[in-house]
C-alpha cells in the first residue's frame, strides 16, 4: 500500500485574502497598503468641473468611490485609509472659506471635531488661471492647510511647470500641494494630469 506523507498545510485569512502555509513557508503576496475600498475622493462643486476632475481621477485609480462632501458620514471618513478631496475656489483673495462650496462650513465647524490624525490624504483643485490668475485654485490651499492641521499625512505635491498663473495659496515654494486642473483653459489636459498624479501617488506609497 503506497504511503502517503501528510503535508500540513492551513490557510490564514486576511482582510484582502489569504495566505498559505506550507512546511513553515507562507506564500502568498502581503497584504496591499491601502485597496481601493478604503480610500475614498470627496469633493463639492458649483459649476460640475470638480466633479468631472473628480471622475477623472476615480476613473485613473481604477474606480474610487465618490462623494460630495456634504454627503459624507463622520463614521467613514474615520474608517478609511486614505483619502482624496478636491475643491473649486470661488472666494478669491479671502483667508478662508475659499471654496464657495460646501466644504467652507465642513472645514471648521466639522473637521476640527473628528480624529483624522496620521489619514493618508491628498488634495486637488479646480480654478481658472486666465481670468483669476492671482488666486489660482486658493481653495485647495486652504484643504491642504486645513488637513495637515488636523494631523494627517500630506501627500501628492506637483509642479508648478505648464500652467499660466500668477500666483496661488495653493503654492508651497516651487510645488504645488496636490493635483491642480484648469476646466476652463486646458480642460485638455486635466484627464491626461489626473492620470499621472495617480501614478505618482501609488510610487508615493498613497495607494
């Protein structure tokens, strides 16, 4: 009668998968940073063109979920890993509530009540370089300040290279702090620019 050896095996289930157990040995990949299910893009917008940035940059990551901000519950904004928001400026040359959007009143008077410390976040805007150059995409400025202020971790910072501006609060030295796209001027390029700023997120280890 052949002898079969037992080989003992077992499977540990993770939240992503499992891994195999063999003599010892595990195989199997780690598990992912972050999977697409705990990140999230959260945006307001008044005339759709953050919206429509906002899809480009679901679509580029292989479909995030997306919210408008005003819509987004405390619980799972606490839960996920990471995410996205992005903003339009309408209030140009203010201090704060930038945006004319939703986000103005979220910022101080729901943000600074929730623990969002050490989230992984990044941020991108929406603004109009030829007829408000001097106040080019202020409002992700003000995201960004506002987030790492609440402790979280920054990140996506881009050129200031190819755009037309004269200057923006969403500057930081010769960076910008996170994806900015210009609907009105070179909507040709905010598809093209989300898609690269994807990449360089996953190199950043954001994903």
């Amino acid at each position: 009668m052949m002898k079969i050896s037992m080989i003992c095996m077992s499977m540990l289930a993770t939240a992503n998968g499992f891994t195999l157990i063999t003599n010892g040995r595990s195989f199997g990949a780690a598990r992912a940073a972050t999977s697409l299910n705990d990140i999230k893009i959260y945006y307001s917008s008044s005339t759709g063109n953050t919206e429509t940035v906002a899809g480009y940059i679901s679509e580029a990551a292989g479909g995030l979920a997306m919210d408008d901000i005003s819509d987004a519950k405390e619980t799972e904004l606490i839960e996920n890993d990471a995410m996205i928001v992005g903003a339009p400026t309408w209030h140009t040359g203010e201090d704060e509530q930038r945006s004319g959007t939703s986000w103005d009143e979220w910022l101080y008077d729901i943000l600074p009540n929730i623990d969002l410390k050490d989230k992984k976040v990044a941020v991108f805007g929406v603004g109009d370089q030829e007829s408000y150059g001097d106040y080019f995409c202020d409002a992700a400025g003000e995201l960004y300040d506002c987030f790492t202020a609440a402790g979280c971790k920054m990140y996506g910072m881009t050129s200031t290279e190819g755009y037309d501006h004269s200057d923006s609060k969403a500057q930081r030295g010769d960076k910008f702090c996170g994806l900015l796209c210009d609907e009105d001027n070179q909507y040709d390029l905010s598809q093209q620019r989300a898609g690269a700023w994807i990449e360089q997120l996953k190199a950043e280890g954001f994903f």
